[in-house]
C-alpha cells in the first residue's frame, strides 16, 4: 500500500549530520545511543552495528572523559553511522570529541552555562561545519529558570532554555542547530515541542526522557512522538527506553513506517483479536509468523486471520494473508483467494509467498496460482462454519434480544 503522511511535515531547515540529512523536508530519522563505555571501541563499534541493522540512522556516544574521546577517535572512522557525542558539563569534552571527528554535539543548555565556554564552542563547530544538537531536558533546567517559572518546569521554561542557548551561538554566527526539549511527562513534552515549533524554524529531534523499561516506556514514548509527528512536527526522534538501545531502533522505524513518514522495510504483521469463530489459536500463529518472519527486509503488509467468514474481507488490503478454515489455511494475496495448505504449513507458506512477491510481485503471485480452486475451497469452508456457528457465533444478537426485554 502507498504511504501517506497524516498532517504536512512543518517547514525547517536542514542540517547535515555526517551524509544524514535532518529536516528541510528529509525523511525523519531514527536515533539511539549506545550503552557501551565509549573506551570500549570493539563493544561500541558492535553495538552501533546492531543499531544500523535495527534501522537506526544516527548513533549517539557518551563523551564524559579523556579516555571516552579517544575511543571516538577510533570509533568514528569505523562507523557505519554518523557519531554525535553527548557532552554534559566539561565543554573541552565538546573540544575534544571535535578533534576526535564527530559529526555533531548534544550540550544541554543546563549544564554548561558559562556564556564564553558555550561561544567557544560554537565557534569551534562553525568552523569545522559541525551541528549541534541543543538537548533541553526538563530534569536539567538552569535553576535561574526554575525559579522564574515558580519553581516548577514548564513548557514556557524549556522553550526559553533553547532559544537562550541559540541566542549565544548566533553571537558568533553559528546556526547549523537541530533543537530538542524533553520531559518524561508526556503532556508537557509535547506542549514545550508546540510552542518550539511556533518560534524556530529548526529541525526537531523528538522523545520523552526516561520512559522507562518495556512495555510502558514504549507506550509512553510513542504518545509523545506519534502525537507530534501526526501534527507535522519532528525530523528526527529517539526511544529513550531502559532496555537494549536496538529495541529503540526498532521502535522509531517501526512508528515511523506506520505513519507512513518513511518507506516500509520490514513485515507490517497484522492479525484479527479472534473470536468464536476463530478455527486456530491466532496469538500462536501470529507469534510463530512474527518469528519466522523475524529480520527479513520483506516490505510487505501480512495478515493473519482467524477464519475465513470474515477474514479476507477484513484483510483486503493487505498484501499476503492467510485464513483459517477446517484444519487448513486459505492463503489470499490482496484478498484474492490463491491457495489451500495444510494447519501446519500455514506459517511457512506465508514466508515462501512473501518472498515469491518481494522477488516476483503480486501479477505474478497471482498468475502461479489456481484461483478458481482456491475460492472454491474458500466458499466451502465458508458455508461449513456459517452453517455450523451461524453469523453470529459470539451469541452477541441473542443477548441483545434479552437486554432488549429488559
């Protein structure tokens, strides 16, 4: 199916991190960071691979000491991502990683304030046309702010953190800046990226702080970005999830492949919630399809459904799908009905015609099939389990009758 996007990207300039663009009308971008101790080339180098794997696009590294700026320099040249160094409170790590070659900066505004340390800086990143990212965080804020909003963080509060942050590089003639403004509450994330986006015209990078561990954290983190990137706002977003940094590559790829803000990859694997009518146990087959399909780069939307009543209806607009019948499944290819294959080779059929249509097409998935059987065996199992369950098989008309008696 062709993507569409949900409300028009908002206009922003562009910044190059490394070869990635972000914004200026670029695809959105997906970040993470690593775990590692950046000192640990071999441990980090294997870690940003894994992440450029899971889809990741830009790979951020702690820059906190001497011994961590020299093993970007010794990471930078070996990465398949572009580097962008975390710095927190000693701007000459921001130096340093320069000279170990990053392709841009993260300061967080409240950590280092001198006004000469941050110019400094920016100077240095003109020069060398290096961006940098200013990374409001609200559990971070400058305590003169803190105190002027009445001692509580506030959209208003972050919002004024970023633009006195971009107030000093302008100084000294540097605006090459992507900008975020994170929280780990929701609500005041993404009203402090609504008011950003209202006064800046520079890219975005999304994310709620510390969202915690799976699944909450990535509930949590996909309120926030999704909200925002169906709004038009964002370039590019991170998980911050207390997990394994691939998990929030994947979740990033896999949030912006469903709102159609970048090209589909991977398997979309849809499945119906089942009901009485469902002639398998639809959790385990849709898990074992999840696993087969596991890595593959098969850009395919792929359904799993309970029955064959309702379910290539329902999944029409899928491209490969199979549906359950009596001890057999019904393969179906843009809900035309193309083969019958044993209960037990459902799942490997699924994976064979996926890749015959990634190689061949979906013309030719159709030519190789015997459709006239196909749809024969389909309205036969059909009929057998309407006339054995009925239309209603969840018993839901008769309890409307008694409630209407009520």
């Amino acid at each position: 199916m062709e993507a569409t996007t949900i409300l028009p990207r908002r206009p922003t300039r562009q910044v190059m991190v490394g070869r990635v663009p972000v914004g200026g009308g670029a695809p959105v971008t997906v970040q993470s960071m690593t775990t590692t101790k950046t000192s640990d080339v071999d441990g980090t180098l294997a870690q940003i691979y894994a992440l450029a794997a899971a889809g990741c696009d830009i790979v951020r590294c702690t820059c906190n000491d001497l011994d961590a700026a020299e093993g970007l320099a010794q990471i930078v040249p070996r990465s398949p991502l572009p580097i962008v160094a975390d710095i927190h409170h000693q701007y000459r790590m921001a130096l340093a990683a320069l000279e170990a070659g990053v392709h841009c900066l993260r300061l967080n505004p409240g950590n280092i304030r001198k006004p000469d340390h941050i110019k400094l800086v920016a100077s240095e990143c003109r020069d060398r046309g290096v961006p940098i990212r200013i990374g409001v965080n609200g559990g971070s804020l400058d305590e003169r702010l803190y105190e002027k909003y009445g001692g509580r963080v506030t959209p208003e509060a972050m919002v004024e953190s970023a633009m006195i942050e971009l107030a000093y590089f302008e100084e000294v003639g540097f605006d090459d800046v992507k900008i975020s403004v994170k929280a780990s509450n929701v609500p005041l994330m993404i009203e402090a990226y609504r008011q950003l986006a209202d006064v800046t015209d520079h890219p975005l990078h999304l994310g709620v702080t510390e969202a915690g561990p799976l699944p909450g954290g990535l509930l949590k983190a996909t309120a926030g970005i999704a909200t925002l990137l169906a709004e038009g706002i964002g370039d590019t977003i991170r998980y911050s999830l207390t997990a394994d940094p691939v998990e929030e590559a994947r979740a990033g790829r896999q949030l912006l492949e469903a709102l159609g803000l970048r090209e589909r990859k991977s398997v979309d694997l849809i499945a119906c919630p089942s009901c009485g009518r469902a002639e398998i146990d639809v959790i385990a087959v849709a898990k074992a399809a999840q696993e087969a399909f596991g890595e593959r780069e098969i850009p395919l939307q792929i359904a799993v459904m309970g029955c064959v009543v309702n379910g290539p209806g329902e999944a029409r607009d899928a491209d490969l799908g199979i549906a359950a019948g009596t001890r057999r499944g019904h393969l179906f290819v843009r809900g035309t009905n193309v083969a019958v294959v044993p209960e037990e080779e459902m799942v490997s059929a699924l994976v064979e015609w996926a890749e015959f249509i990634v190689e061949h097409g979906v013309e030719r998935a159709l030519e190789r099939a015997d459709l006239t059987a196909a749809k024969a065996a389909a309205e036969a199992d059909r009929a057998a389990l309407l006339d054995e369950q009925g239309l209603d098989a969840n018993n839901a008309g008769q309890r409307i009758d008694v409630i209407r008696r009520i």
